[in-house]
C-alpha cells in the first residue's frame, strides 16, 4: 500500500486524547448541568417535600440575610429515591428576600455554586419552603408562637405540619448569616437577579 494511503499512525502525530477528555468532561457536566437544573427547578414547583423523591445529597445553602414575613416551621421526613427516609426541619415562608445567596452540591469530584442576590438587589421568593437538616445563624423572630399544634399553622397559606405534631410560627424572621444543609426547596416564584452558576468553592 503506498503512503499516501497507508491507515497507520504516524509516530510524531499526537495521541487522539481529545475525545477521551471530552468523553471524561461530558460524564462530569452533564451530571453537574442535570443537577444545577435541580437546584434552580425545584425551587418553582410550589409543591410540599411529602410528594417529592429527593436526590441522595443534600445541599448548602448560605445567605448574609433572610428577611421573611409570615413564618412557619414544623418536623417532617423527606425520602430519596433509594426510600431512605431523612428526618428535616421543614421551614416555610410566605415572602422572603435572601442577601447574597449562594447554593452548592458535590457532583463527583467537583462543587456546583451558584450566587444571586449580590450588592443592593436581594433574590426574593413567595411561599418559599426549605426542608433541611441543619440551620444556624442569628434570628430574630417577631410575635412567635412556640409549640402550637403544626396541623393548625396559618402563617402562609395552604401549609401546615402534621395535626399533634409540635410546630411554631411568627409574624416576620430575619436571620443574619444563615447557613443551612438543605435537602429541598421549593417555592411559589423565585427570582435570582446577578444569577451565576459555575464551579468552585463550596458555600461555606
């Protein structure tokens, strides 16, 4: 066969490395892109954790501010897809604005973040519902009600904890310097002016 027809490789041509490093980066963003889809989708549902299978990691969620008017909070589970039951601290709010907020999951080897609510501009939601594990930070509660039966809430509209179970409510929260390990939220409608998705850092 002559060379101008030969299929062999040729030994100074590089090693076809490319597609192999972009087969390696496709396994890794299309999973991270599915999950950022997550974190943003979830949060428009408007639906309570009971009816939704949760992903098998959970998420950090820190804000420098959350100022929120008609607050309720109450014990719950929320189940991921393998039935493995998490027991949550389900805080929901009827308005709420959160000052540079930031969310982030470990996908493989990397962290996805995403930030909004930089500068002047909080992100901002109605009827907001956070299902987490784990919340810190300073609040300050206005008119709470600590112990009421969780069945009869009436802070926001069409949520309530289970009847007997032990709830609390207030008429405004703000918490300064929030962190929280979320497994859910969901809300009405969620705005995230300067929204940023990339990879880096974890929240905190």
């Amino acid at each position: 066969m002559s060379p101008s027809t030969s299929t062999s490789a040729d030994p100074a041509e590089p090693a076809p490395q490319g597609r192999v490093r972009w087969r390696r980066f496709a396994l890794l963003f299309i999973p991270a892109m599915a999950a950022a889809a997550v974190l943003v989708a979830l949060t428009t549902e408007g639906v309570l954790a009971a009816s939704i299978s949760v992903s098998g990691s959970a998420f950090e969620v820190s804000s420098s501010q959350l100022k929120g008017t008609g607050f309720e909070q109450f014990g719950g589970v929320v189940t991921d897809s393998k039935g493995t039951q998490h027991p949550v601290a389900i805080s929901a709010i009827k308005s709420a604005s959160l000052a540079d907020l930031c969310q982030s999951v470990s996908v493989g080897p990397l962290t996805l973040r995403i930030t909004a609510g930089g500068g002047n501009t909080p992100a901002t939601a109605s009827n907001l519902i956070v299902d987490s594990d784990n919340l810190s930070g300073d609040a300050t509660f206005n008119n709470i009600v600590i112990g009421q039966d969780a069945g009869t809430l009436n802070e926001v509209p069409g949520v309530a904890g289970p009847s007997g179970g032990f709830g609390q409510q207030a008429d405004s929260v703000t918490i300064n310097n929030l962190k929280q390990n979320t497994w859910l939220t969901t809300a009405g409608s969620f705005t995230l002016p300067g929204f940023d998705l990339t990879f880096g850092n974890a929240c905190y």
